[in-house]
C-alpha cells in the first residue's frame, strides 16, 4: 500500500469509529428508560427502517448498478453490524 492509501484507510477507520461511538451515546441515552425488551425493540426497529432506507431511497449519481448494489449491500450490513453491537446499558 502507498503512504496515500494508508491515510484513506486511516481516515476512513476514524471515521467508522467515530460515527460508531457518537451513534452509541445518541441510542444509550435515548433509551435508557424502559427494559431490555424496549430496547431491543427500538433497536430492531431502527435497524430495519435504516436498512430500509438504503434500498427504496438511496440513489447513487454516477455509478453503475454493480456499484449501487455493492454499496446499498455494504450500507446495509454497517447498518446491522453497529446496531446489533448495542446493548441495554442499565446505568
């Protein structure tokens, strides 16, 4: 890999990480009352409508359909992995 590269992948990893953790705050803090039960169900809920989203509303100008599906696909599987990597947090 290229010094150039090395940095893209960085940045994008910052990014991921980033994203992933200001996402987790927002949704431990918004559902913090409730149960576990609840907060699953929340959980499940935005999950499903994100994923959703992606594939009735996201269009992708300039791209091939090969790309907008790969991207839609990888959108998609972020989606669930983040979400399903919450956990009702009691404190």
């Amino acid at each position: 890999m290229t010094e150039q590269s090395n940095e893209l992948q960085a940045i994008n990893t910052a990014w991921q990480i980033a994203i992933q953790e200001i996402l987790r705050m927002v949704v431990r803090d918004m559902y913090k009352t409730g149960d576990e039960a609840v907060f699953k169900s929340h959980i499940k809920r935005i999950e499903e409508t994100a994923v959703d989203s992606i594939y009735s509303g996201l269009m992708l100008r300039g791209t091939n359909e090969w790309t907008e599906v790969l991207v839609k696909e990888k959108a998609s599987n972020f989606v669930t992995t983040l979400l399903t990597s919450f956990t009702f947090d009691r404190a």
